[in-house]
C-alpha cells in the first residue's frame, strides 16, 4: 500500500507549518504532565470535568465552520458540531464550579 | 481585527488554560482555576467570532443558545451521585463536535489540500467518532440502562482489531483520495461501531479507567482538529487535556494492579481452582444490629469509615456524614478511607462526601491511611467489596493478588453494611466477611446508618 514513493510524495506535500504544529502539541502534552502530576485524589472527578470543559476547545472550529461562506452542507455539520461543543464547554464549568463550590463551603 | 491580534488572543487564552489547569490541581485554588478555565474559553470564543472567515452568525447564535441551554440545565439539575454519567455524556458530545468539525472543513473543500491535513482530518475523524459513541456507551451503563445489559459482541478482540484496521485503511484511502470524502464518513461510522465495541463489554469497577480515557481521548480528537485548522489554541487545550486523562489512567490502573491492555481487553481471571467456595468462606459469619454497633462506637476512640460504590447507590452519603458528626461530637476520632478506584469514576467518592459536607481534612488515601489501620477500633465498611479483600495480599493465584487494598481486617471491630454476602465486580466470596472481628450488619446503606445514627444518639 504505502511505498516509498507514496511517503516521499506525503512528505513533499507536507506543508510548512505543520512540523511547527507537532512541536507546539509535543511541548504542551509535557507542560500537561507536568501540571497534573501529583493532583490529590480528592480532586480526580472535577480535574476530570473542568479539562473535560476545556476539550470543548473544539467550538473554535465549531465556529468558523458554522459561521464561514463554505457548502451549505458544511454550515449545518458547523451548526451540529457549535451544539455540541457548546454542551460540552457550558456544560463542563458549571457543573465543576458545582462540584468546586462543595470543597471550598467547609473552609 | 487582524489575524496577528487573534493568535495574541488565543496566546492569552493558553496560559489561561494552563494555569486553570494548574490551579485545578489543588483545593484552594480550584475555583479560581476552573474559573480561568472558563474566562479562557470565553475569549477564544470572542476573538474567533471576529474571524474574517465568519459571514453568517445566526447558525452560531442558535447554536450556542441550544448548546448552553442543555448544558446549564443538566450541569445544575444533575444529583451529584450521577456525576460519573454525566461526565461521560460531555465527554461524548466533546468528541463529536471533533468529528464534525474535521467533516465540515472537509466538506469545505479547497482549503484542505495539503496531506498532512488530511491526516489530521483522518485522526480528529477517527478518535472523535471512538470517544463519542465510546462515551454513549459508558454514560448508558453508568446510568444502568436497560437495553445495554448483557449486550456481548462474538469474537470481540477480532472485531475490534478488524474494525481498527479497516479505518486505518479508509484513511489510508482519503488522504490518497481527499475529494472522496464519503470515505471519511465511512471511516468515522466505522469508528462510532469500534468505539461501541470496545467499552460494552467492561464492568462497572473498571469504569474509572474508561471515563478517564475516554477523557483523554477528547482531548487528542481536539488536538487533531486543531491540526486540521492550523490552530495552536485547540492544539494546546487539547493536548493538556489529552496528557491529564492519560495521567488519570495510569493512576487508576495502578490503583487495580492491571495494565491498562488488561482493563481493555482482559477479562478478569476467574479465581482458578484453589480458592474456596463461598460456602466455605462464610460458614462463620456472624451478623449484627444498629444497637450492637452502637454499644462498640460508644467505647471506640479511632473509627474509619471505607465508603464504595454501594454508598453512591443507597444515597447514604449524607446520613454518613450525619454519623460521622454525632462520632465527632462524642470526642471519636473518625476518618474515611479512600480506595482511589471506589465508585465509578475518578475521584466519586471524595464529591460525594463533599455534598455531604465532610470536611476534605478527614478524607484520607489509602497509602495513608493503611500503617496506622492496626490502632483503628472499628472500620465501618459501607457498601465497598474487592477494595478491602484481603485475598489480594494472601492470595497469589486471586484475580485481585497484588491490588492495593484498604486493611480494614487489622482493625479491631470491622462492621461491614451491605445487603447481601453477594460477591463484588471481581466474582470472588471475600474472606473478611467471615472473619473472627468482622461483623456483618445487613441491609439498605442509608437505612442501617440511620439506624447506627439513632442507637448512637439514643446510647
């Protein structure tokens, strides 16, 4: 399937900016370990809903698909994908502020 | 507002992520935390809409207003108990949003050209389909729906491995082929059958593992979206996540002395033909009553308190935290101990004491609380099984040896509640039940506490 020609031809192809791309999403994945190491368990289910929170990150393209002059048909998986996100990002910090708001009360 | 301003924008918009992040990590900060989180969110969101890309606003209007609308409403109407499906669901519809995305830039045409997008394409396509209907899956279990009981799918480990091959090869294909983009769909339903196929056959106690995952999971799909639009911001917070669930993962597999592949695709040995019967193990168990426990919390000086699942489902957590202010009151030193994989999902039982208003100081890990387990007068076991199965230090050939467990059998007085001599998740009897300063106290978790509560007060 993939030979040598085929790989030469993805790697030509490649455009600049994506080896900067992989370098920025190999530096974050180490600034992510590194934060996050040694959370105390208490706090496991809202780390796990507030990051959740953030993963609806996802609206940014959700936007620009549902918002842009593209096919009809782009629009309207754009819509369905703002939605979503959306749950996701609304969602996700309400409900971890929620749960948040119960740890701090007995201060 | 030019592009430079944008990236400026999303740059604030990262280190905003990575200190909530940060500030998440720490139960002083962790308002303040998510609270950047959520600021951070909001000016990505602002400075996009300025894009010079977006025309039309009234797609995005309704659909932030649908999408905030059901997101409000179950994050306020949600009981605290049902977290872990929660979490499960937002998770779900994170991925989603990914696999959309990928197929609307897609399906836009001209600006995906290059084949390292295509790949990305393939990947936020690929991962975000698996988390979705992979998430759907958990969140149906975790809500004990009906129609996904007993569910198994035939030669499952060849399914999944044909079904991850299969999508390997259709990307293979679009990023050879990208004006096919019916390939990518296929590719992505595909990968919404993977995702089913993978978590239905996994049990209740292995559902921390899952929504961790799971977890990171939605993080990575959004990292590859974020490559597919050249867009550092989605790149970042993704992969963030991404590292965090991953984190999460290998605490809880730790937490169960199993390899992450074991969770996947192992099924739990069953116990091989050295270990006895239940029969055998309980000939001896002795049961008590609410007034009996109540006589021995009156003479205890140092009593622990070891909640599970069975607390989550019985709704006991509030009569606990009662109980555990009456002890407190009556000048007892009383504690819980934590199993790091009791509940369902990271974390469960800590919130769930948390709306109880127990104080997180007397919450204590399992490493912490185990050397002093000897000068413990009595352990209250509430509806928790295999996390305090001493077969896991005594018994090399149990499909629990070497899990990390709570030693409530080195206190004095173990009083285990629950309904039944039923076995746990790991399908083994459980030789604390039986033994010589265990005693059994039968029934619901909420009514045999309240019980305990009211001997304790009348005492």
């Amino acid at each position: 399937m993939l030979d040598i020609s085929t790989m030469t031809l993805l790697a030509a192809e490649t455009s600049g900016s994506s080896m900067l791309l992989l370098t920025v999403f190999v530096l974050a994945i180490f600034v992510g370990f590194e934060i996050i190491t040694k959370i105390p368990p208490t706090l496991h289910t809202p780390l796990m809903s507030g990051s959740n929170a953030i993963s609806g990150i996802t609206l940014i393209g959700a936007l620009l698909s549902a918002g842009a002059d593209i096919h009809w048909f782009a629009n309207l998986l754009g819509f369905l994908a703002v939605v979503m996100a959306t749950v996701n990002v609304v969602g996700g910090f309400m409900v971890t502020n929620r749960m948040l708001e119960m740890f701090r009360r007995k201060e | 507002m030019s592009s430079v301003w944008i990236d400026l924008a999303y740059l604030v918009a990262v280190i905003l992520f990575v200190l909530g992040l940060k500030g998440l990590t720490h139960p002083r900060t962790a308002v303040r935390g998510n609270l950047m989180g959520a600021a951070a969110m909001l000016l990505a969101v602002v400075v996009t809409l300025f894009d010079q890309q977006i025309v039309g606003f009234w797609l995005i209007i309704l659909g932030v207003i649908v999408g905030s609308g059901i997101g409000a409403v179950l994050a306020t109407r949600i009981a605290m108990t049902a977290m872990p499906q929660l979490v499960a669901l937002f998770n779900g519809f994170g991925g989603g949003a990914s696999v959309l995305v990928a197929g609307a830039a897609l399906a836009a045409g001209d600006s995906v050209t290059a084949k390292d997008v295509i790949i990305a394409t393939a990947a936020s396509g690929f991962i975000g389909a698996v988390t979705f209907s992979g998430s759907l899956v958990a969140f149906a279990k975790l809500q004990e729906l009906d129609f996904i009981e007993g569910i198994s799918i035939p030669y499952q480990q060849w399914v999944n491995a044909g079904a991850a091959a299969v999508c390997l090869f259709l990307g293979l294909l679009l990023v050879l082929h990208p004006e096919y983009d019916t390939l990518y769909w296929l590719m992505a339903i595909l990968a919404l059958g993977l995702g089913v196929s993978l978590v239905i056959s996994i049990g209740g106690a292995d559902m921390p593992v899952v929504i961790a995952l799971l977890n990171s999971y939605s993080g990575l799909a959004a990292s590859a979206t974020g490559f597919v639009l050249s867009n550092n911001v989605l790149i970042v917070a993704g992969s963030l996540v991404g590292a965090s669930g991953l984190i999460l993962t290998r605490i809880m597999c730790d937490a169960m002395n199993r390899s992450l592949a074991n969770v996947l695709f192992g099924t739990l040995a069953p116990s091989g033909g050295g270990g006895e019967s239940a029969d055998e193990v309980y000939a001896n168990v002795k049961s008590t009553s609410a007034d009996e426990v109540a006589m021995l919390l009156d003479v205890a000086q140092r009593v622990v308190i070891v909640p599970g699942y069975g607390m989550a489902v019985a709704q006991a957590q509030h009569t606990v935290s009662d109980l555990a202010d009456a002890l407190i009151d009556r000048q007892v030193r009383v504690e819980f101990g934590i199993h790091p994989v009791a509940g369902r999902m990271p974390g469960h039982m800590n919130v769930l004491l948390a709306e109880a208003d127990v104080p997180y100081d007397l919450l204590r890990e399992m490493d912490d609380i185990n050397p002093t387990m000897g000068q413990v007068d009595v352990a209250i076991v509430l509806g928790a099984n295999d996390v305090v199965n001493p077969l896991a230090r005594t018994d090399p050939n149990s499909p629990i040896a070497g899990m990390p467990i709570i030693d409530v059998d080195k206190a004095r007085t173990v009083i285990v509640i629950k309904r039944s001599l039923s076995p746990g998740f790991a399908g083994i009897p459980n030789p604390l039940f039986a033994a010589e300063n265990t005693l059994m106290l039968f029934g619901d978790g909420r009514a045999a506490v309240s019980d305990i509560l009211k001997a304790v007060k009348e005492g």
